[in-house]
C-alpha cells in the first residue's frame, strides 16, 4: 500500500515557468484551430452571432449549477473516505476536488491522480485506498451516464428523421445499454459479497493477456475490490446512490441552462437536452490537455446529425457547454493550486505508481 509522499507539494517554485508554458500552448493552439477553421469556411459571423445573443441570467446560473457539482463530488468522496477516515475534513476534500478537476481540464488524464494524491496526502491515508475510492466513484457514475445514455437512444429512436430502420437499432442500442447498466451494478454488488471469487474469475477471464497488460488489469481490479469491500453499510452505498443522482442532475441543471441561454435562437426540450447530455457523457470518457478532449466534438456531432443545427450555431453551444462544466472551474482551482504548491514531478511519479 502506498502512502502518498509528504515531501513536495502539487505547484512548485518554478510555477511560473509551467504557467506561462500553459499560456503559449494555449495560443498556439488557438491560432491553429483558427487557421483551421477559415480553411473549412467556417462562418464566423452566424458563431459571433449565437454567442451575442445569449442570456446572461442562464449564463450565470448555468456557472453556478457547474461548480456546484464540484461541492457534490465532494460530498460523495467523503462517503468514500469514512471508511478510512471515520471524520474527514471537507475542506480538505473539496479543495483538493477543485484542483484535481482543474488538473484534468488543463492535463487531460494524467490529471486524474491528483486529486486521490491530495486527500491522501491531506486526509495521511494510504494512496491506494484514494485510487480505489476514485474507481468507486468512477463506477457509480458509470452507472448513471450508462442509463442517461440508454434513454437518450430510446428517443433518438423515435425521431422522424432517421427513418423506422435506424429508429429500431437505435431503441434496441437504448435497452442494451440500460441490461449492461444492470449487470454493471450486478458486479459492483458481487464484487463487494464476494470479492475473493470475484477477483478470480476475472483474472482467470484475463489470461489471454500480455503480462504487462494483465498486471495493469489485476492493479485495477484490486484497487476496484478494495473500494468495493470499504463500503460495507447499507448506509453509505445509499449515500452513493443519493449524491451520485444529486450530482448528476445539478450536471442537467447546468445543460438546461445553457440550453436556455441560447433560447433567442434554439430551442430545446427537457428530452432533447437528456437526449444531448447522454450522448455528451460518453465524450468526456476523452480528455485532451488544454482541450478537453470529446467533450466538444460530440455535441458539436450531436447538434449537426441529430437536431439539424448549423455547425456554427452547434459549436458555439458545445464552446459554451463546454466552459460552464469544465472551464469554470479552472481559475479557483489555479488559486488553490498556487497557494498549496504543485509539483509536476511528484504528479508523475504518483501516475506511474498507479499505473504499473
């Protein structure tokens, strides 16, 4: 079991250096998408357009409900802590929960250490127990996206324009989702009761792997069981269940926002937005540094092929989705990371440790 290390702290006295690095990507970044863009005859006036015409009223309740699904996280990781930590601090919790999804914003995966690295650090509890909480928790909203993403299918389905064919696969794809949905909270629920079997089953279902591959798999699955067997009350995986579903609808909440702000020239239904949230969720399954990986791409995707919008008009709501989950929260969390301290070397070496 590892502890994380108490030497070194998340940004370091060479933080400047990182973030005027952070800034010229940035630019560069952005200069290469535009010249990509004029290429392509992008409209940049009908994407002007869109965005003059926002709602500052959604706007600004959209931000609030985003970074209150930071606050939910939160709540949700400190069920996961008690096991270890039966009176965590959620301060600790919170602030580390910021910063970690600062991290991803701007890191991509590798950010996805940071925050188990934190509140091991802050909370002293083993790393490892903080690795097994985060597939925990991202096992519970694995869960939830996958049902999200079965209705959204289901009333794809029904849309006039796919034609009775792809309507039919579409619906089909929609319950096969919600059965892998079942038997993925069935395992969740073996694994806890009967963990030893468990793990030897999927080990041996395993076999056909590299060994380098099956040590990456048998590291993830005890990290898995080891989150599993943490909670053991009735009590807390009702916790779970009930600060998972609070986190995912502050995360719709956000979407109708957003959807509402663009009303001068959208108009979307509580089903369209579920419908653009189900297909958004698996997007965010990809990160890119800096970028934010499928995020965008798919509602961009979403917008064009399913609800017909111009691709101006499509990305000008994705950019705006997309800042109002994940971007918002990137100032606070620089604020805290600057005032604890960052190490990217230290990071590093607590991915390697969490993926041998």
């Amino acid at each position: 079991m590892h502890r994380a290390p108490r030497g070194g702290y998340l940004i370091s006295k060479r933080r400047w250096k990182w973030l005027l690095l952070g800034i010229i990507l940035v630019l560069v970044a952005l200069y290469v998408l535009r010249s990509e863009l004029r290429r392509s005859g992008f409209r940049w006036m009908l994407f002007v357009s869109s965005l003059a015409h926002l709602n500052a009223g959604w706007l600004v309740a959209a931000c609030l409900f985003g970074l209150a699904t930071y606050y939910g996280r939160a709540l949700r990781w400190v069920v996961l802590l008690r096991p270890m930590r039966p009176h965590p601090n959620q301060w600790n919790v919170f602030s580390a929960t910021v910063i970690g999804f600062m991290a991803i914003t701007v890191l991509g995966r590798p950010g996805e250490f940071v925050r188990p690295y934190l509140i091991a650090l802050k909370e002293n509890v083993p790393f490892s127990s903080q690795l097994a909480a985060w597939v925990l928790e991202r096992i519970y909203d694995l869960l939830l996206s996958l049902a999200i993403f079965g209705f959204a299918l289901s009333q794809v389905g029904k849309l006039e324009d796919l034609g009775p064919a792809l309507g039919w696969v579409l619906a089909v794809g929609g319950w096969v989702v919600w059965i892998a949905s079942a038997l993925c909270l069935l395992l969740l629920i073996g694994i806890r009761s009967y963990s030893d079997r468990v793990r030897g089953r999927l080990l041996d279902a395993l076999g056909f792997l590299s060994q380098h591959h099956l040590d990456r798999a048998r590291h993830f699955i005890e990290a898995l069981i080891q989150g599993a067997e943490s909670i053991r009350s009735v009590r807390s995986i009702l916790l779970l269940v009930l600060y998972t579903i609070l986190e995912w609808s502050l995360i719709a909440s956000c979407y109708v926002c957003v959807t509402r702000s663009f009303a001068a020239t959208m108009h979307f239904t509580i089903v369209d937005v579920l419908i653009l949230m189900g297909f958004v969720s698996f997007g965010a399954v990809v990160q890119i540094p800096g970028v934010g990986g499928g995020v965008q791409l798919v509602t961009v995707l979403v917008l064009t092929k399913v609800f017909g919008l111009p691709v101006e008009a499509a990305t000008s709501l994705a950019v705006i989705l997309w800042a109002t989950t994940f971007v918002v929260i990137v100032p606070f969390g620089l604020v805290l990371a600057l005032h604890e301290g960052l190490s990217w070397r230290k990071l590093r070496q607590q991915e390697q440790e969490a993926a041998p």
